[in-house]
C-alpha cells in the first residue's frame, strides 16, 4: 500500500470510529484531523467534505454486502428459486441486523442517499444484476418461466424494496419483516416459476438460519 492509499485508509477508519460513535452530524473533520495526528488541510486534499468520506463509508459497506449476497447466487447446491430467496432473506438479516445493532449507521445511510442520490442508483443497479443473473440462470433450466430477465428483476427489485433498508421505512419487527417477506416471495415465485416447477411447489418459508449470518 503506498503511502497516499495509508492515509487515506486512515482517514476512512478514524471517520468510520466517530460517525459510528458519535454520529454523523456531530462529527467534524477538524476532530477527524485530530484524531489522525494531522491538519484539517490535509484531510480536504483526500477528501472535498465530509460527505464525500460518509459515501466512500457507505460504498464499502455494500461492495462487502454485495459480495456475501453473490456467494448464494454461485451456490451449485441450491436452485434458482434458493438462490434468489436466500439472497432476499439475507439482504434483509443483514441490512436490518446493521442498523439495530449500529444505530449512527442508519443515520449516515440517510444522509449520503439525500445527499448523493447516484449512491442508491448504484447500489440498485448492482442488486439489479444479481437478480438478473440468478432469473437468467433459472430461465436456462427451466425452472422459470419469463418474458424478460431485465423486466422481471425489476419488478422483483420493486416487489422486495421494502426489505432493503427496512428502518428507513417502517418500525415493524425482524420476524413481521420476515413473515410479510415469505408471503410476498411466495406471490412471486408462482408468478415467475415454470409449469413443471410448479408441480412440486411448496409455499416460501422463513429460513431458520443462512450460513452467512455467523458473520454479522
């Protein structure tokens, strides 16, 4: 790593520390130079404001989110109606065990999706293509029966938004989340399934637990 990448990593830790503990609002890059044993003017030649270290913040955090997530869609030991559940099902653990564990969290995700819209465009078209990938997997086998991949994970995407960042949303439970989730997954998976898929179908239910949730 040289030199400008460790600093840079350094500013991005000492920001990550203060916003989660004291919050984004109530965190200025003066206390951010401080803590990294440098000047306020050496934090601006990394960063333009504040804002920009809470979105390069928020962009990790969904890279890694977004990569746990693709493990699924790369499971050969799981169909393609699995496949695109369990993504859901641990979307929603994930983000919501996120917040309710790390409050000053939700309030930086508030803030960088106001200020910096192309944020929440990114991270919707990235969980766009992993929909897609596991419909277009699915469509091959024939375990799906659909029109159009790109249309389909768009509706999906639209159908399941809800359960994405919940908090920003609604103050109902992890277990309301889950059982309301179930019964809107099993709507769209009668829609979305093929004739012969269908005639062993067996209702969506709440996973007991995803093996990626030992990492949370």
């Amino acid at each position: 790593m040289s030199e400008t990448e460790s600093i840079k990593e350094q500013i991005i830790e000492a920001a990550r520390a203060r916003f989660g503990h004291y919050g984004y609002p109530k965190t200025t890059i003066a206390e951010l130079a401080q803590d990294c044993s440098m000047s306020a003017g050496n934090i601006y030649r990394f960063f333009a404001g504040k804002i920009d270290i809470a979105t390069e913040i928020a962009r990790r955090e969904t890279l890694e989110a977004m990569k746990r997530l693709e493990m699924f869609a790369s499971c050969p030991y799981r169909n393609s109606r699995q496949q695109l559940e369990e993504i859901i099902f641990t979307e929603l653990r994930l983000t919501y065990h996120l917040l309710e564990n790390r409050p000053k969290v939700l309030e930086l995700a508030q803030v960088v999706i106001k200020e910096r819209p192309y944020f929440q465009l990114d991270r919707t078209r990235r969980e766009r293509r992993l929909i897609a990938r596991v419909l277009q997997d699915g469509l091959k086998t024939g375990e799906f029966q659909i029109d159009s991949v790109a249309r389909t994970a768009a509706s999906i995407q639209a159908a399941t938004l809800k359960y994405r960042l919940a908090q920003l949303i609604t103050d109902q439970s992890l277990a309301d989340l889950e059982r309301e989730l179930a019964e809107v997954l099993n709507l769209l998976m009668r829609g979305i399934l093929s004739s012969r898929a269908l005639e062993n179908y067996t209702p969506t239910r709440v996973p007991e637990s995803l093996e990626m949730e030992e990492n949370v």
